[in-house]
C-alpha cells in the first residue's frame, strides 16, 4: 500500500499543490454563485423579467451550459499538453475573470454578471479533464478512493466555505464594519482567491501528455459524440459515468432550491439557506471521507447501491420533516433550530451529502481505473458534458415542476421517488454494483472478514481459484473480498432455489453437474469455464464438489485438472476459516442450521501464492488449502 492512509497524501508534492489548487477554486466558484444567488433571492432582483425562484434556475443553468458546449474540446487538450502547464493557464484565466466579476458588481449589472457566470462555467470546463486525469498518472492504484475522496471532500468543504464567505461578503456586517458595500467586498474577495490559487497552481509538478501527437478537432459537436464513443467502449465506465451524472441532477436540483425553500416555505434568513447549504455540503464530504475506510483502500461498488439507498430515504424524510407553515420569520440559525422540523430538516440534507459521498467517490475511482489511459482525458469530458446534460435537466424539470403548481417539498419528494427508480435501472443493467452491494453487506455486517494475501490475486488476465466449501455464503464472501469480478462454479440444483437462483444468475454463476448427473450440463460447464478464462476473467471453483456436512475439507476432485489442460492458467489456492456452525453451514443431513451461529465472527479469508499450470493437481491444492485453512474450521 503506498501510504498508511488518505491523508498521507496530503504531505506529498504530487497530491498538495494539486489539492489546494482545485480547493480554491471550488471555493471562488462557489463564493461568487452563492453571494450571486443571495443577491438576486433577497435584494428582490428582476433579469429578462424573472424573479429570485426561476432566475436561481437559470443561472444554475447557464454556469453548467459550457460544460455541454465545450468539454469535448477540453478532453483534447488534456490529453494532447502538459497537466501542469494547463493548470497554470486555467488559473491566471480565473483571475481576468474575477476581475471582470468584480467590475460587475461594483457597477450592479446583474446582466453582465450572469455572463461571468457562463464564462466561469467555461472555464470549469477546461479545468474538469485535466482534475480527474491528473490523479491516476500521480496515484498508485490502491491511492485512487483515497485522493478521490479528498478532493470530493476538499470541494464539498470549499463549497461550505464559499456558501460561508459568499453569505457574509454580501451581509451588511462586514460590509459596514469596512466602510465598503458588499458588492465591492464580494469582488475583493473573489480576486484574492483567484491569486492564492493561482501561486499554488505554480508547484504543480509536471505530469506529462498521455496523447501527445492528437490532432485537436475544434469541431466540438462532432468530437462529442467521438468521445462519447470512447466511454461507451467499457460498459461499466458508461454506466458509472450515468450513474454521476444522476448524483448531479439529483443533488442540483435539490441545492438549487434552497435559497427560495428556506424564503418561501421556511421563512427564514439569507444565514439559514447558508447553514442548510452548508449541511449538504459538508455530509458529502465525510461521506466521502469515510469511503477508504469503508472500502479497504480499494474501489468497493457495494458502496454505490448504499448510497443510492440513503439519497431516497432522506430525501423522502425531508418532505415530511416539514409540519406546517412558519408564520414568525427565522432571522437566525439558533431561531430555525428551535423551531418544530429545524434540526430534522437540516440533519436529512446532511445525511442526502454523506449518502452522496458514499454514491459518487466509487464511481469516479472506477471510470479512472478501468478507463484506457491515453483516453482518460477525452472519457472525463464525456463525463462532464452527460453530467452537464443531466443538470440542465435537473434546472429545467424543477422550473416546470414549480411552475405547474408543485411545493419545493413535493419538488423534493418526486426527486427521491426517480432516484429509487433510476438505481434500481441501473443496477439491473450492470448487476456488478448489486452483488458488492451483497457481499459488502455481508463481509461488514455479518461477519467481520479478515482477508490476507489479495497480492496473490493478479491484478489482471486469467486465474482459476480454488477454495474449500463452508457455507452458502462462500462465494459471496469471496466476492466482497476480492475486487475483480470473479466467476463461480456451482452445482445445477441450487439454481432451482428461488433466492439463490437469482443471486447466482446475477454472479453470471456456471452452473455444474456430475457426469452420473447429466454429462450434457457438466460439458457445458467446461465450455463456459474455458470461455472465461479465454476473456482475461477469474474463475473460481470449489473442487470438494459440495459444502462439507463435517467442517472437514474433503478430497478434491480431478475436474481442476481438466480445466488446466486445457487452459494452462495460475491456480490461486484460497481458505476460508471459522465458517463451520455459521447460519448458512449445512447440518450432517444436509439442511441449513436453523439456529443462527458464529454472526459478527472474525473470518479469515487466506489466499496462498499461485500455482504454476504446469504443477497443478488436484492433491497438491488440496494439501495447499488444507495447509492454509489450518485448525479453524
């Protein structure tokens, strides 16, 4: 493992500068978006004649519409120069456009400042490729959830500090204590940050061009629906970058309505839509920041259907957390607090941000490693322009939504119903994330895994792992062990239990036979078993050919050496221990135990060192596992 854990990072030359330089940026972004919406919510502002609730909408709108128009473009460049040179350029172009900002502000051109804010959209855009490549060719693969979740959290917390610094640069407080007006305030403020990020942006170390001789095409339609192409090559890339794109429409269109959630229906302050906004916030960064401690250093999906899970429930909790209308106006947060729902209202956007870490930092992590590196850039783009997609959507509905008559709680409880039903769509198209899901479930809850050796696991091409049989729960005790998709091999019968039967069709599971049983179903099992090993897959088999009904590992069979023959591949051989007298462990007669036994255990799960193909047999990987397994049955 190349550091002890994510914060590790924090200290290194090739994480630090990065981070504090996509930090300040978040923070500018996010001081300017949240003063602007602040002005125009409760100064009473009126732009091509819409009032704070649509005009909340547009701006969301336009600051995300570059990232449709322009990412195709930005891949490119990310792919084909230098990170760092194109870090640098991206900031120095931040301060002209602060400068400008500012200049607005001073002069109360709310016009001229919701161009800034396309412009400042534009410029996000050039900056998104370059932030998501630039982590994968300066992280080892096991630093991958870590750094992720460091600048997820890292720009959640900058957006908490913009809601923050934005709230209280347009207050009259500061404002009046300076002798200044706010406008001027907030513009100072913005061209600050800029600079400080800036200057970080200078100790970025060089981070060479993965496509150098790409030839730019500037036709950015054309090259959208190119990149679009590239993600689509790997489907769960494609589908986890549909996945990210959900988060985004539901978590802009939950935000976006908060300013005129906390007027309208709340009747509170300019310092209570800062202190809900900053709840989302910061839930999303400590979800974020647990998922390495959830996931073991590695990318876990299971993570993804339980975020999923949260988003809807809490949202679902928010719209009833609501009692009734707020007649006396809430000036402070102590006020809100103390009203029936406050606390409530704000824990559940908490909660929406912490399931959202849990959500979105997997997803990220696997596009950057299961994408092909000299097209990552180009991938991250497609990312953003489908994210974009999705978030113009997210402004688009809640207009027409609001405007047909819809409550911002209503608003908020058709989001947590489409979200329920986008996952499970999802999770039906790639039943991957499903089975993590599962066996995450399992190996956190139930019982308490102990995995060691998953360095025998080769990071990539084909293995057999052969495992002695304890329980019902093997093989999704080994999924959640091991992060590459594995296949198993499982007797025929079991399919015909309804529970299992569809764990095991969504594990793509090879069902098996004895020859006494039907020869048809075994020979078709050896062609399957070939066929995965021929595609680069791990497969894994049980060669007792039954769970033990004894606790002791029983002789192996010779279909291993088959397989081999035929497809000479390494033999991982693999133990589980203290499985014997768990719930899912058969009795002597066959049947489950029906007294549940061994729940919360500590179950080491040992993988030994491969066994070349040209010493495999099926006696040697008995004795192997045997030797590994050890006295706990």
């Amino acid at each position: 493992m190349s550091g002890s854990n994510q914060f590790s990072l924090l200290r290194r030359r090739r994480f630090a500068p990065f981070f504090a330089t996509q930090f300040f940026g978040a923070l500018n972004d996010n001081i300017f978006r949240n003063g602007l919406v602040i002005l125009i919510t409760f100064q009473g502002a009126i732009v091509a004649g819409m009032i704070h609730t649509p005009l909340a909408n547009g701006a969301a709108g336009l600051f995300i519409l570059p990232f449709f128009l322009f990412s195709a473009t930005a891949g490119q460049l990310a792919d084909k120069y230098e990170k760092s040179m194109l870090i640098r350029r991206v900031k120095m172009l931040e301060i002209v456009l602060m400068t400008l900002a500012a200049a607005a502000l001073i002069s109360e051109s709310y016009a001229m400042l919701l161009f800034v804010l396309f412009l400042m959209g534009c410029q996000s855009t050039m900056f998104g490729p370059v932030k998501y490549a630039y982590l994968p060719q300066q992280l080892a693969d096991d630093e991958l959830v870590g750094g992720n979740a460091l600048v997820e959290s890292g720009t959640y917390i900058a957006i908490v500090l913009g809601l923050i610094v934005g709230g209280i640069a347009v207050g009259d407080e500061v404002a009046g204590g300076l002798g200044l007006d706010r406008q001027t305030v907030l513009g100072a403020c913005l061209i600050l940050v800029a600079v400080t990020g800036f200057l970080t942006s200078r100790r970025v170390p060089q981070t060479r061009a993965v496509d150098p001789g790409l030839t730019i095409d500037w036709n950015a339609w054309r090259e959208t629906w190119h990149i679009v192409r590239f993600a689509r090559e790997e489907r769960s890339v494609f589908l986890s970058i549909l996945g990210i794109s959900w988060f985004w429409f539901f978590g802009s269109a939950m935000t976006i309505q908060i300013p005129a959630y906390t007027l309208d229906v709340l009747n509170g302050s300019e310092s209570v839509t800062t202190f809900l906004l900053a709840a989302f916030a910061i839930g999303v960064g400590i979800g974020s920041l647990l998922c390495e401690r959830l996931s073991g250093h590695r990318i876990e999906l299971g993570l993804v259907p339980f975020g999923s899970i949260g988003l809807s429930l809490f949202a679902v909790d928010l719209y009833y957390a609501h009692p009734g209308p707020y007649l006396v106006p809430a000036e402070t947060i102590a006020d809100f607090l103390s009203r029936p729902g406050g606390l409530r209202i704000w824990f559940d956007l908490a909660m929406i941000g912490v399931f959202g870490g849990f959500y979105s930092v997997p997803l990220y992590a696997l596009i950057q490693k299961r994408s092909k590196r000299e097209h990552l850039s180009r991938i991250i783009a497609a990312n953003n322009i489908i994210n974009a997609l999705f978030m113009v959507a997210a402004a688009v509905m809640s207009m027409l939504l609001l405007r047909s008559g819809l409550s911002i709680p209503e608003l908020f409880l058709v989001i947590a119903a489409l979200n329920a039903v986008v996952a499970v769509y999802i999770y039906t198209l790639l039943p991957e994330f499903l089975m993590r899901f599962l066996a995450w479930l399992i190996i956190t809850v139930i019982y308490r895994i102990r995995p060691t050796g998953l360095e025998n696991i080769p990071d990539k091409g084909p293995a057999v792992v052969v495992c002695n049989h304890v329980s019902y729960m093997d093989p999704l005790i080994l999924t959640g062990s091991v992060r590459r998709p594995m296949r198993f091999v499982a007797w025929y019968r079991i399919f015909q239990l309804p529970l299992f039967n569809f764990f095991f069709r969504t594990m793509r599971t090879i069902p098996i036979a004895g020859a006494r049983e039907d020869v048809e179903i075994m020979n078709e099992a050896f062609e399957k078993v070939d066929a995965e090993l021929a595609a680069g897959n791990i497969v894994c088999i049980f060669p007792e050919g039954g769970i033990t009904r004894d606790g002791e590992i029983a002789r192996f069979r010779p279909g291993i050496e088959k397989i081999i023959a035929r497809r000479p591949v390494p033999v991982v051989p693999a133990a589980l221990g203290r499985l014997w007298g768990s719930w899912f462990s058969r009795r002597r007669d066959g049947g489950l135990r029906k007294i549940p036994g061994r729940l919360f255990a500590r179950v080491p799960v040992t993988f030994g060192e491969p066994v070349p193909p040209s010493e495999v047999t099926a006696a040697k990987l008995e004795l192997l596992v045997r030797t590994l397994r050890g006295d706990e049955r």
